[in-house]
C-alpha cells in the first residue's frame, strides 16, 4: 500500500486514514510511531482491512455508510470518539488489524458480524 505523509491528512487527533487504498499519516506524529516498523505494520493491516470492505461495497457506499453510521452513533452518545470507536468498519479493523494472518481468511462482509446498535 502506497503511504503519504503530510500534515493536513487526517485531521488532527488521528494517525492514519485510508482513501482509496492509498493511506495518509499524519507527518506530525511523534517520531517513535513513525519509525516503528511494529506500529506501520500495524497501521497498514489495520487500514488494508478497509480497503476490502471498500471494495466489498463498491467504495462510495463503503464510505457513505460511515459517514452515516458515524452520525448515528454520535447522536446517540455525544462522544466523537466513541462514535468512531464503534462503527462497524472499525471494530472489525481494530479486532484483527494484530493478526497477520487475518486477511488471509477473512470472508466477505465479515464487517457485519460487527453490525449492531
């Protein structure tokens, strides 16, 4: 995956976005994140998982439903970053972006095991 830095993307309070398969870190980050094989590996996996559900759903779907999802789930706790924290695509992220393995053997739309309000 074709990693860019700079420091506009994301926004602050975030390391890494996904958009379009190409990942974004933010440059400010302080440096032992940056250099630290361990942690880009994980950023990558964390953010490969999203490039399959982006293409499950076609990508502008993919990101409509989080944009909605995101919504939803900030107007029911008024926390952003719970909010964040439980959207679907997420929490499938989050769970298995340690296991290399994982995008081995994932099955398709394993995000809707996640799926629940």
């Amino acid at each position: 995956m074709k990693i860019i830095r700079n420091r506009w993307i994301p926004f602050k309070g975030f390391s890494a976005v996904n958009i379009l398969g190409v990942i974004f870190v933010r440059k400010d980050l302080p440096t032992e994140y940056l250099s630290n094989p361990d942690w880009l590996e994980t950023i990558v996996r964390h953010e490969r998982i999203h490039t399959r559900q982006m293409v499950e759903l076609l990508v502008i779907p993919f990101y409509l439903l989080y944009i909605i999802e995101w919504l939803v789930r900030l107007a029911i706790y008024c926390d952003a970053d719970r909010a964040y924290r439980t959207i679907t695509f997420e929490q499938e992220a989050y769970a298995h972006q340690d296991d290399p393995e994982y995008r081995h053997r994932r099955k398709p739309y394993a995000f809707l095991h996640y799926w629940r309000f």
